[in-house]
C-alpha cells in the first residue's frame, strides 16, 4: 500500500463526454503528477502539480486539464473524449518540486474505457 | 526510452534462477534512471533507483547496472521468487525535469515453478 488513493476504480464513458479523475496523494506529499497508461504500454506523463500549479506537462492537449487543492489532493478531468483516451490513468504522490530526485508512489489508477 | 510497441518483450525463468531484465534509453541528458515493478491490476511499485554517477546500485535481492556509454540499464534479481512475476518498466528522468519520468514499453517476467 502506497497511501496513494485514486477513484473511480473503473469507468465507462462514451466519445465527447468529459470526466473527472481524483486522487488523494500519500500523507505530507506536496506533489502530485499524472500518467497516461495505454493497454500493453508504459506510463506516459501527463502533468505534474506542486503546490496548486502546474509544474510540468508531458504531449498531452490541452483538453487534458487538472487540478491541485490545498490539501494537496488533485484531480485530472478530460474533456471531448476520444476511443484513444481508453486507458489506466495513474496518479503519483512525492515530496518536494521535480528538479531532484526521489521516489514516486503510485495509485492502483483509474480504468477508462471510452466507447 | 524504449521504443514504444504492441508486444511486450517476455521473460520466463526458473524458479530459484536469476533474472536479467534489460532496457535501453536515449536521452544522454537522464540523469535518475528507475526500475517498477507493476503487478496486474495495480500501480507501479518501486523497486531500485540509480543516479547517473553511478554504474551500479545493489539492494535486496536486486542490482541495477547502469552503461551510459551505450546508454542501457539492466535490472538483476537473484533466486527468482513466484512473487517476482511481473511486468517490469525502466524508468528515466531527464537533469533538470519536473521530475518527469519517461518509461520504457515494459518486460513481462514470468516465473515458472
């Protein structure tokens, strides 16, 4: 157990609808990134947040969005699904920005599946 | 990193046989390399870390090498355990980056009894 929570575990949407992902980072992390895992793949970055601001964002477009609150918890929301958003969203929790080094704990993630 | 492709690279050994698990990188500019392991169904889960100054790192039954002059790492397990079956992903993290790991396609390690 990492102490990285994300819900839902698993969701169904359909292509043009949005969703939104959380994540409850591990106790005292102050920073909070996302990744993109596609079936068969390795994780993808998609944004890194540190302190309620973006700190970072992989290839991903701009209507792959998040947030960052106070207590530190995040939320990724996609809008106008597309079939290719079908993926394990995975959110990870560390301490300190991201110019060091440091171990990422990773969520069990979010299973999307777009129809 | 890798390459990214439909087919995960496999690897199965023996029960009690060590394991090799490799992976090619290619931004000269990483300076963290990683290894996760990732379990079906779960998130990945940490196993070894190595810096760039470094060419090896030995922890509980895991050493990770580091070449950067061919720019490859190697995961090593001794004795094999069941528990050790897993896709395994190398990690790398460019100097200066938001700690943005960019991660290798994966081997999927299966140990058999």
């Amino acid at each position: 157990e990492t102490g990285v929570t994300q819900s839902p575990t698993h969701l169904i949407k359909t292509r043009g609808q949005q969703v939104t992902l959380r994540c409850s980072s591990q106790s005292g992390h102050n920073t909070v990134s996302w990744y993109q895992q596609a079936l068969g793949q390795g994780p993808q970055f998609i944004f890194q947040y540190y302190r309620e601001e973006e700190n970072g964002r992989g290839n991903f477009p701009p209507r792959f969005s998040g947030l960052q609150f106070p207590n530190y918890s995040s939320e990724l929301n996609v809008n106008a699904l597309e079939l290719d958003d079908s993926a394990l969203y995975l959110c990870a929790s560390s301490l300190g920005t991201g110019a060091g080094t440091g171990e990422l704990f990773f969520g069990e993630g979010s299973r999307l599946t777009v129809l | 990193g890798e390459s990214v492709g439909l087919h995960l690279p496999t690897l199965s050994v023996q029960e009690g046989d060590n394991s090799i698990i490799n992976c090619a990188y290619s931004n000269s500019a990483s300076d963290y390399f990683i290894w996760y392991k990732q379990e079906s169904g779960k998130g990945p889960q940490f196993i070894i870390d190595i810096r760039s100054n470094m060419d090896k790192r030995q922890g509980q039954r895991v050493t990770v090498l580091l070449n950067k002059t061919v720019k490859h790492l190697s995961l090593q397990i001794a004795a094999t355990q069941p528990g050790d079956s897993a896709v395994y992903f190398c990690a790398e993290k460019v100097s200066g980056s938001a700690r943005q790991l960019t991660f290798g396609s994966g081997t999927q390690l299966t140990v058999l009894p």
